[in-house]
C-alpha cells in the first residue's frame, strides 16, 4: 500500500505539536512569517522543535525573509527542511545549503511544469491555492484538474477531513500538508479533526 506524507502546518503550541506526533504525522510546520495568524517567534519554535521526536520533520516556513532571518532560524532550530512562501528566487532558496519546499500559488493558474524547471533544486513543490500577492492559509481549494506535475510534490489549499480522501484517491500525491481545515480557530489545532484527517489519509491509501 503507498502511504501518503502528512504535514501538520501552522502548529503555534507544543500540545498541537504532542498531538501530530501521537497521531502520527510526518512533519511539523512552524511559521516564521510575521503577519500570519499562526506566526511565532523563534524562541517559541525552538520549544516545539524540542519536543518533535527523530523520523518527525520540522519545516521552518518564511514569506520574503532576509538571508540572516533565515540563518538565525537554521542556527536556532536545525530545521530538517525550508519552506518559502513569497517572492523568493531559486537562488535564494537553494543558498542556505538545506533542502527546500516551494510554495506555487495555484489559484492564478500557474504553470507548474515552468515552476518545476526553475526550482529544479527544490526538493518537492508545494501547490497551494493563494495567488501570487497573498499568503498561504486561506482555507480554499484550487482546481485539482490543474495539476500537471511530473515530480512528487506535495499538496496543499482548504484541505479538510471531509475532502482530503477524495483528493488522495483523484490526484496521489507525495503528501498532503493542511492547516486552516484541523483547527477550531487560527493557530489552535483541534485534536479530533487531526484524528480524522490522517485516518481519511490512510483510508484513501488503501482504495
């Protein structure tokens, strides 16, 4: 049976962050982006990462930071991957010598065969269903029939309990990463719709 990769984003408290790892999710987001709802400082990820056990990843997440914004963070989380959700370049991306997750703003309808030939460095692509001057964590979809990637990549956009098996099944991703679509309020996960959505994962695995 393939298994599809969770990842748990936006996690801003060590409870939530206890509860991915119980119920077994394979990474952790933090969200280094300020003016995002579910944005904490370093001192506050550092106690999550703390707390994440070895095989679950953490995933540092900036939106148009600079270079030693990003460093610092490296420096204090020894993240296992980036995530880069602005205007970043690849060169960029790929500068800090760690791999990286791309953030591609689906709703615009963008092309991801250009988006795969420019971030060849990165190591999957994450298509979300922003548009390109908004920031990820908008609770919508985007037209899954848009798809046409060639590499594993990782989806993202109002990914939920109630649809996530449906969208395993239709488009079989590498992995599913969701944050507005398990919380009761922006930042506070809700345990029982963690539960759900990785069994509505595993359920899909197995059709």
């Amino acid at each position: 049976m393939r298994r599809t990769r969770v990842k748990f984003c936006g996690i801003a408290r060590p409870g939530d962050a206890d509860a991915a790892v119980r119920l077994g999710a394979d990474a952790v987001g933090l969200v280094l982006a300020e003016g995002s709802p579910r944005f904490i400082s370093l001192g506050q990820a550092a106690i999550i990462r703390r707390r994440l056990p070895p095989f679950v990843q953490a995933v540092a997440l900036f939106r148009n930071a600079a270079a030693e914004e990003v460093r610092r963070a490296i420096a204090a989380l020894q993240p296992d991957l980036l995530q880069f959700h602005g205007d970043e370049a690849p060169e960029f991306c790929a500068a800090f010598g760690m791999p990286y997750l791309r953030a591609v703003p689906m709703q615009g309808g963008a092309d991801v065969a250009e988006w795969e030939r420019r971030f060849a460095s990165a190591a999957a692509l994450l298509l979300d269903a922003h548009g390109a001057a908004e920031p990820g964590g908008q609770g919508r979809t985007f037209d899954w029939s848009a798809v046409r990637a060639q590499r594993p990549y990782v989806l993202a956009g109002g990914l939920s309990p109630a649809n996530v098996g449906e969208a395993v099944k239709a488009l079989r991703p590498y992995a599913v990463d969701v944050s507005t679509g398990i919380e009761s309020a922006p930042g506070v996960k809700d345990e029982d719709r963690m539960r759900r959505f990785i069994e509505a994962v595993r359920q899909a695995d197995g059709q």
